[in-house]
C-alpha cells in the first residue's frame, strides 16, 4: 500500500487528471502528494478496472472499501457459502437475476442455511473484503453505450495532399466492454445512423436500450427528465426492437465508461496509425479493425479473460435478434394532396398518387432512397418506388377516382382490347382511326365514342356499321354514327355495290356517304 493515505475525494481528482492527459508529475504537485503515493494508488486502480473513469460513479465509501479493504476472517461454517460468491457475482450480471434470486436457489440445496438478510450481509463483508472489485453496475445486454471521440482520425486528399479529419464513433456493451469503432466523414444524422448500424451487426443482436450523447443526429431538444428524440433515431431503434435512453446534459458519469473506452484507444488505434496515410475511409476503417480485434481479444489487466469472451460468456445469446433486413435511413416530409389526388415530394419534386378520398388533406411521406410511404392518421395509405424525375407523376390506378380510372386507362392496347370484344370489323375501324392520328393520344376520343354505340345501339350493330365504314374507305366516329342513324347497317352489302331496290324490282344504286356530301334534309 501506499507510504501515505489519501482522501477518497483526492482519489476521484487523480482520475479526473488522468483523464486530461496530465502528467503523473503535475497531478502530484497540484495535490501535493508523493509521486510513490499516486503510483501506488493508480496502480492498485487499474489492476481492478483499467477504465479508470468508471470509478468516478462510486460513492467514497465503495472507493475505500476498495482501496483498503477490511480482511475479513471466513468462520468454518460459512466457508461453504463464501466459495459460491464469485459465481454469484457473475450471475448477477444476467438481466432478472437478483440477490433474492440467488439466495431462494441456495436454499433449496441448503434447506438449513443462513436467512436472507444473513445471506446478504456476508455477501457484502465478502465483497468488500476481495481485492478485485465486484461492484455490480451494469446487466448483460442491458444497454449501449455509444459517442464520438473529441480527437479525430485523417485521411489525406491523393491529388492536394491536404489533411480530411474524419470522426471516430465508438459503442461499448458496458456489462462485456466489448468494443466497437468505425470512421465516419461527419456527426451528421446519416452517418450515425450508418456506424450504429454496423456496430449493431458487429454484436449480432442489439441492447434493451442505446445510450448517446446529446449530440443533434440524437437528441432535437436536450431535457433532463424528457428529451426530444430525434424521429430518424427513434424509427431506427423501433425497426430494431430497443430503444434510446440519452445521457444527461453536462453529466460526464453517465457515459463514463464509453469515454474511458475512448482514451484506451487513443492508445490502441490512434497511436499504431498515427504515421499511416490513408485516402479512403474504406482503408482508414479496415486498420481499425484489424486493431480492434486485438483489443477486444486481449486478456484485460485484473480480469482472467478477454472481452470477447466475456461477451460471448454473458450477453452474446441475450441481446435482441436482428431483424432480417438492414435497417434503411428514412426521411420525413408533410404535403397537401393536391385536387388531382397526388402529394408532392419536396424534395425530388415528383408527385405520387394517394386514394382519391385523401383529396385535400395532408399527409405524412417517409422515404428511403428505395421507396416512398404515404400515411395519413398513422395508417399507411401508398406506397411506391421513389422515382427521382422533377416534375413528373407517379401514379397507381386504384388511387383514382372510378371516372378517372376509366380515362387512366386509356391507351392503343386498351382501345383494341375493347373492339375485339365487339368483333373484327370494329377492330379494324379502330386500328383505322389510331392510325390517322400522329399522336395516338389524340384518337382516344374518337375510339371512346366508337365504342359507346355498343352500348346505345348493340354491339351487332356496331359490328355491321363498322363493316359498311371500311367499305367507304372512310372511318370516323361521325361516319359509323351516320350509318347507324339512317340504319344503313341494316342494308346488305351485294357485288361491293350499296343498291336500294324499287318497288318494281328494278335496283337504284345508292350514292355513297361522305363528309362533303349533304343529305336530303338539307334541300327541304
């Protein structure tokens, strides 16, 4: 032990120092103390937890409990017990699992043991009384500590020669401290999104809760009892199954632990790379994590294990499953359906169809780079295939009011579709009048009154006008009308010659119809 004892409040003030990168030198002159003395208690603190930070939670009982442990004589009769503690300390660790737990389990092999509160005092003393310290902080899978680093990492411009800095994010499974890194170009919502994504998928599972910082692709608005999520964060930790529990405004203990993790690979990444020269993030990122895996691999100071074995040991099988598919960065925007029943996407300026009842009111598009959502009164409404053409439509037909699906609908094929259903001279009348037009689109009406005399006079005699039409060489809506008007489809066509018969047998040929030609109600 040290040559002298020091407060317990000095204690949390050498860490605060370390953690500013003070030298050993300056801290022992501002608390004037010996330098043996610091070295003594820095050593006896990360022999317990090298994360120095974290121990700045504890209240200063639990750090002198630690620090100058009482030896505790074990009696015979309880030596039994003690040897069940260090595995007690481990499953304490498992989400559920509590004192009370462990003591109704040893008494149903030891029906004569010690009661509860016994159980629990003996526990304690056993505790305070161990050199590595077995302070229960954190449950397995419980939570996912996750910031930004305040140094960066660069890459360098291949044709400038300039520096890039680059952000350096960082997610650690406290209960484990397994340990996730990956650069990103900013702290922007997309790429934090993009590296908790990955870290997730690093895991294999996700945690009952993520802990951020307040950082703005986190938290809209800090608070102290109810911060305002930020609605991409949220929907990402929904598709996720957790949830998000940001860290308090200005209270570095809450994310202690992530911090220390930091400044321990400020010195296990930052340093081997720090003569390195990088111009993408893509070979930025796979150094990283060759260095990662030999942090997460090693064997801790104080720990008989690495932490990926602890994390394999205690929280791989209890984290959540991951959904099948990646979770895609999702963006929000309000429109009012316009009197045409589509809502317009700002920012693509494109328009896309919602049901024709929605007319007027507003609603919600959330968009992936994929595909566009539509909801009104939080039920999903539309959806298509975002299509990125300025100014154009996106249409589906059963959004459409019953009028407008029929003239929606309208095209060549369509038109033909319908005449082959009356038969083939009102096919052939139509594919005429298609013809004639350069555009199609400007036969469509032409087509649409053809058809309709189907219904007003029968498709019979649609079919037999249409016949008398192609005769004349002559196809027009008005033309077929004329015949079935004047019942001339009802004349037999004999020798490619229209002939009217007279009373005396003798046949009168007819004149033949044509647009220039008048009829005889003209000369009346």
């Amino acid at each position: 032990m040290a040559n002298q004892r020091i407060q317990m409040f000095q204690v949390k003030r050498i860490i605060e120092l370390r953690a500013s990168k003070k030298s050993n030198r300056f801290i022992a002159r501002v608390l004037g103390i010996s330098r043996n003395t610091l070295d003594s208690y820095l050593k006896q603190l990360s022999s317990h937890n090298p994360d120095l930070l974290t121990f700045l939670s504890w209240t200063e009982e639990q750090l002198d409990k630690l620090l100058n442990p009482v030896i505790v004589e074990v009696p015979a009769s309880h030596r039994e017990l003690y040897a069940l503690f260090p595995g007690y300390v481990k499953e304490l660790t498992h989400v559920g699992v509590s004192r009370m737990t462990l003591w109704t389990e040893y008494c149903l092999k030891h029906p004569t043991g010690t009661g509860y509160r016994h159980f629990c005092n003996l526990f304690r003393q056993w505790q305070a009384s161990q050199k590595v310290t077995m302070h229960i902080e954190h449950k397995a899978g419980d939570k996912l500590f996750v910031d930004f680093a305040g140094d960066k990492l660069h890459l360098i411009d291949i044709e400038t020669g300039q520096q890039i800095p680059v952000e350096f994010f960082v997610a650690i499974l406290p209960c484990s401290q397994i340990t996730y890194a990956q650069c990103v170009m900013s702290q922007r919502k997309e790429d934090f999104i993009l590296a908790l994504s990955s870290a997730l998928a690093y895991f294999g599972g996700a945690p009952q809760a993520i802990v951020p910082d307040n950082l703005k692709a986190a938290v809209n608005k800090a608070d102290r009892y109810e911060p305002e999520i930020n609605q991409t964060l949220a929907d990402f930790a929904s598709h996720y199954g957790t949830c998000i529990f940001p860290a308090r405004s200005r209270k570095p203990k809450d994310k202690a632990l992530v911090e220390s993790a930091v400044n321990i690979l400020y010195g296990r990444i930052y340093a081997p790379l720090r003569n390195r020269i990088f111009h993408s993030l893509d070979q930025l990122n796979s150094a990283v994590w060759e260095l990662l895996e030999i942090h997460n691999d090693v064997q801790q100071k104080g720990k008989e294990s690495s932490r990926r074995e602890r994390f394999i040991e205690l929280e791989k099988s209890i984290l959540i499953p991951l959904p099948s598919k990646h979770y895609q960065l999702k963006k929000f925007s309000l429109s009012k359906v316009h009197p045409n029943g589509h809502a317009t996407l700002k920012e693509d300026k494109h328009y896309y169809s919602v049901p024709y009842r929605l007319t007027g009111k507003q609603v919600k598009l959330i968009y992936t780079h994929e595909s566009v959502e539509i909801y009104h009164n939080h039920q999903r409404v539309a959806c298509h295939e975002r299509l990125i053409t300025k100014g154009r439509y996106t249409t589906l037909k059963e959004h459409l009011h019953p009028s407008h699906q029929w003239i929606n609908s309208w095209s060549p094929l369509f038109f033909e579709e319908q005449a082959d259903k009356i038969g083939p001279n009102t096919r052939l009348a139509i594919d005429e009048i298609l013809r004639m037009r350069v555009y199609p689109e400007q036969a469509y009406r032409s087509c649409v009154g053809v058809l309709s005399f189907a219904k007003r006079y029968t498709a019979q005699r649609l079919e037999k006008a249409c016949e008398r039409a192609l005769y004349y060489n002559h196809i027009s809506a008005t033309l077929i009308k004329s015949i079935l008007n004047r019942e001339l489809d009802r004349i037999q066509l004999v020798d490619e010659e229209i002939t009217f018969t007279d009373p005396d047998g003798t046949p009168r040929p007819v004149i033949p119809l044509h647009d220039n030609i008048r009829g005889a109600d003209s000369y009346q």
